[in-house]
C-alpha cells in the first residue's frame, strides 16, 4: 500500500473522494484540531477548484465518519476524537499514515491482546470441521510461503479464519474492520529474520488447540503469538 501524505495523497477517481482524503488526513493528524471549525465552503471550493455541490457531498462523507458535524450559520466543525468512526477503513487508513509507528503498534498491540486471545479461546470450543479446515488451510498457506508478501495474506486469513469460527457476527465485523491495521504489524515484524521457523510453531500451538477443543491451551498459545510479536518488533525497531 503506498504512502500517503497532504502533498501526495493517493490518487483518487473522483473530486469528492480527493477532498474527503485530504481534510480526513488533516483532522485525523491533527492539523485541523477538535472542535475547531472549517474554513469556509466558498474557500474551500475555491482551494480544491470544485463545485458546491462536490464540495458539499465530501462534507456529508466527512460527517458520516463521525469526523465532522455541519451547522447552518456555523458551517462545518471537527468532532472531538472519541467521537470519530475509528473502525471505518478510511479514519483508520489516516490513523496509520499520521500516527507515529511505535504509538500505532502500541495501540494495535492493546486492542489484539484483548481480541485475539478470547477469539481463539471461543473458537476452540464452537469451531466446526469446516472452520478448522478454514484456519489449516490458511495455516498452509503460511507454510508454503517463500517470501515475506506470499506469506502475509495467509497469516490474516488465519486470523479471520478464528474469528468466523466464532459463530459470533459482531466478533468476525470488527476483525475484519482491523485487517488494515493487522497488515501493517504483520509487514513490519515479518522483517525479522528466518521468519518462519519463528510463527509457525506458535501459529500452530492455536491451530492444535483449536482442532483439540481446547479453549484455555487456544487463548494461552494465542498471547505466546503476541508476545511474540511484540519481541519481533522491538528487535526490528533497536
């Protein structure tokens, strides 16, 4: 995925979308504070060259990520961040592109240790034949992998593969809402050397788990896999 920032941000095939990824971009660094108000449409049109009516369905994106609200006589206003739709794919795009690396994985870190290790645990006990062959599979595909990239899309699989086996809607909605975030950590950590012969062995202590209907081994192994990525990622970052 490449990088985006004010001054280049990644093409897009519309006007409204390239205005709702730059403001988006600004509020969510911070550039344009909480609370703090737009600069008017007319010159806002007039920065992006647009029309009324473009400008203003930007807006209406805008606000239907939480980023904004919109007034008559006030015109439009950056929401407090508690407030911002931080599981939509756009918001949390421009959380990872404008929050510094260490901060995000931190952050990341938290929410997968709270996640993953209970997905696993439930997954032990209410995955069917069909769900584990979904996980092993993935599993395989991690196994065959010859590069770093080959191996990356296996490992989510994985991932989402446990949170399917759920049965739980709500649960499988908000792993997928976190592949992007997933994806990045994966990347960063997949830099350490012989990669392999380091997640296999503990991506297969859940898999085991799983397929033996063992809940507490399946959590237990899922945060021996998070403790070791956070290792992986502290010996990256020295």
């Amino acid at each position: 995925m490449s990088k985006a920032d004010y001054k280049n941000p990644i093409p897009s095939k519309s006007q409204h979308a390239l205005i709702v990824q730059q403001l988006g971009l600004k509020i969510v660094s911070g550039e344009i504070s909480e609370n703090e108000k737009l600069p008017s449409e007319v010159d806002l049109c007039e920065e992006y060259k647009v029309s009324r009516p473009v400008f203003r369905e930007a807006i209406r994106v805008l606000n239907a990520k939480g980023l904004t609200y919109s007034r008559p006589k006030i015109g439009t206003v950056v929401r407090p961040k508690e407030e911002w739709h931080l599981l939509d794919p756009d918001v949390l795009f421009w959380l990872i592109q404008t929050t510094p690396e260490h901060e995000f994985f931190k952050t990341l870190s938290t929410v997968r240790r709270v996640l993953e290790p209970e997905l696993a645990y439930i997954a032990a006990s209410t995955a069917n034949e069909e769900d584990i062959e979904r996980i092993k599979q993935a599993y395989e595909g991690m196994e065959k992998a010859t590069t770093v990239e080959e191996f990356i899309e296996p490992d989510i699989q994985f991932h989402l593969a446990i949170a399917k086996a759920t049965h739980n809607d709500l649960l499988a909605y908000m792993s997928k809402m976190l592949v992007l975030p997933l994806q990045q950590s994966i990347q960063v950590t997949s830099l350490r050397p012989n990669l392999q012969g380091h997640s296999l062995p503990r991506h297969k202590a859940i898999l085991t788990a799983i397929e033996n209907k063992d809940p507490l081994s399946a959590r237990h192994a899922s945060l021996v896999q998070l403790d070791d990525t956070k290792m992986a990622y502290d010996l990256i970052k020295k």
